[in-house]
C-alpha cells in the first residue's frame, strides 16, 4: 500500500527577488502568470525571462477554450523552464502546458497517458488551490458543461515554490475563498477512504493553521496579510493530502454548479461543504466522530463542532445559496446527473457512497 507521494522539492523565499537571483532565471525560461500579480516586479528584479499573461486569452477560470488559445501561443516559443505564478488558475493552465507536446487542444489529453515536456516551476500567489504540489488541473470543458479534472503523474510541478511577499497584495475576498479552498481540500482528503496516517497528518496540520487564523480574523478581518506564510504552507500542506488520498462530494459537486454559473473555484466548494459534513454525520456518525473530535480540540470546546465551523466560516466569508448566483430547482436534475455520470474519479473518494439522489437531495438542500 502506498502511503505517500511527493514529487515537487519545495522552496521558500521573502522575495520575489530572492527566488530570481537563487533559481537564475534567464531569458531562456518562460513566465506564465498575470500582469496585476507581477506588476512592475520584472522590471526591478532585471529579470529577463519571456513572459506571457494568462488575461490576454480569456478571463476567469481556465476553459478549453482558454487554454487552446494558450497552447497555440506556446507552440511558437523556444523555451526551456516553464515558471507559473498565479492563483489556481495559472499554475493549472501551466501544468497542462507542460505536458501538452504537439497537442493542440486540451480535450485530447485527456484520452491518453501523459508525458512532461518542460520543467515546471509552481509559484502560488493565493493561499488555496495548492496546485504547486498536486497533479491536477481542472478545466471546464464547455463541450460537456462540467469542470473535470486532467490528472496524471507527469503533472506534478518540479519545484514549488512559496514567496511570502505575494501575499501582502492579496484583497480580502481572494484570501477568504482560496483559503477555504485549502480548509476543504484538507477536510475531504481527511476523510478520503484513500487517507493514511501520513496524508492524515498534513490535512490536520492544515486545519489546525487555518482555523486558528480564521478565528483572529474573525475578529480583525484587516490582520489577514499577517498570516500569509502560514497560509501559504497550510494550502501546501492540505495539497500535499489531497494530492494522494484525493477530495470527495464536496468537489464533486462543485464542478457543475460553478461551471454554469462562472462561481470561483473555493466559493463554489463553500457552497456544498457544510451540507455535505451534516449528511456524513448522519450517515455514518461512528466513523464521523475522530473529525468532529479534531475540530473539538482546535475549537477548544465542547459544542458541537459542526456547528461553530459553520459559525466561523459564516463570520469570514458570507454563505450564499445558490440561487443569489441565478440557480433554479430546474437546475438540480441536470446538476445531479452531471456529477454521477463525470465525477466518478471524485466520487470514488467521497466519505459514504452516494447515488445520483443522494445528490440531487443535497442540491436541493443548498438550493
């Protein structure tokens, strides 16, 4: 049985210069990232790397029709380290890139092995998706009207890296979704029927950092940037979890609902997580209970620790139904069956099985 896999040697800087001086990036790397997270950074490092911004092919989260305009870019450039520093977003797009070799249309990658054809170097600017560690890159595929994830050893980035400066840009409601992003991952892949005691061991270290730091900011919403090294390493943690037990329903679910309606990929996940937690407690409360246990100590108190999650996240980030983002109840058939019938490989990973009503119910519930 294997009990872990990581492939990415992890990095840590203060600075953006800091990382450019020590991994000696040239002319002859090339930047994936967008143009308000770099700002006037190259130019005041005298970096001379080739640089590409992700906006001038298409807003939002990554869709096939994005990414292709992206890969055709590529295809025309000479370059041999491939750096992305982003949010989810750009270091998806850029592990796609990285294994997209004569390909012309991301579609196609998903039908067969995949093979690396540039060293990756993964930069996070958000404190969520821990994509810098993790093998997957999710994209809505507008031909099937779902996100679905492209997963494959090949994907893992060879570096990962962590530069605190970035975080002191980061608004507010960016760290509270990507940050709850990290919290989910962390949950999910705590109760994962793929977890062991290793990957067990980096989701408890991520909730037993962000949950802490969410009660603080609860409190002074404006010390978020405080934290940003903390959270920067508990989403590397939680990825490092999910990236070998995997997520579940939660994600599962997410993928239809913020495909239509062009929801973040954190709000999204936010939007089923407390309906999906009560729905495990009810199903199997004995096999429940070690996670109620570990948010009990990080809460230190006795009430029920569903509850004051639910409380917290409330008092960090505002819970909206899905109908405030223009869903209807004739959404949840579609919705339901879209996630049984393409989100098997999530599903799989989910703490209790579930059928496609079981779905639809919590959809309805969320509704």
């Amino acid at each position: 049985m294997q009990l872990l896999k990581l492939k990415p040697v992890l990095y840590e800087y203060e600075t953006f210069q800091d990382f450019i001086d020590d991994q000696k990036i040239s002319a002859h790397d090339l930047i994936l990232s967008n143009a308000p997270i770099l700002g006037n950074l190259l130019n005041d490092c005298g970096c001379e790397a080739q640089v590409i911004y992700q906006e001038d092919y298409g807003r939002g989260e990554p869709d096939d029709v994005m990414v292709n305009k992206i890969i055709e870019r590529i295809h025309s450039l000479d370059f041999d380290r491939l750096i992305a520093i982003g949010g989810g977003t750009v270091l998806d797009i850029a592990k796609i890139l990285s294994v997209c070799g004569d390909e012309t249309d991301v579609n196609d990658l998903y039908d067969h092995e995949l093979t690396s054809h540039h060293e990756l170097i993964a930069i996070p600017t958000t404190c969520g998706t821990g994509s810098e560690v993790t093998n997957i890159a999710v994209v809505n595929r507008t031909k099937l009207h779902t996100k679905q994830g492209l997963v494959g050893d090949a994907m893992y980035p060879d570096r990962a890296v962590l530069i605190s400066e970035f975080i002191k840009n980061l608004p507010y409601q960016f760290f509270a979704t990507s940050s709850i992003d990290a919290l989910i991952h962390a949950i999910e892949s705590y109760l994962s029927p793929k977890a062991t005691e290793y990957t067990q061991m980096f989701a408890t270290a991520a909730m037993s950092t962000i949950l802490p730091v969410y009660q603080h900011v609860a409190v002074e919403p404006d010390d978020y940037k405080e934290f940003g090294k903390l959270l920067f390493e508990a989403s590397l943690n939680a990825g490092i979890s999910f990236s070998n037990a995997g997520c579940g329903l939660v994600h599962a679910m997410s993928y239809a609902f913020g495909g239509k309606y062009h929801v973040a990929h954190g709000e999204s996940n936010y939007q089923f997580l407390m309906s999906v937690l009560r729905f495990y407690d009810l199903k199997d409360p004995d096999g429940f209970a070690p996670l109620k246990e570990l948010l009990k100590d990080i809460f230190e108190n006795e009430e029920d620790p569903l509850e004051s999650l639910s409380a917290l996240l409330e008092n960090v980030l505002h819970y909206k139904p899905m109908h405030d983002y223009g869903a209807t109840e004739a959404d949840l058939r579609p919705f339901a069956h879209s996630t049984y019938a393409n989100q098997q490989r999530l599903l799989a990973n989910a703490f209790v099985s579930v059928d496609e009503e079981d779905i639809y119910d919590l959809y309805k519930d969320c509704l």
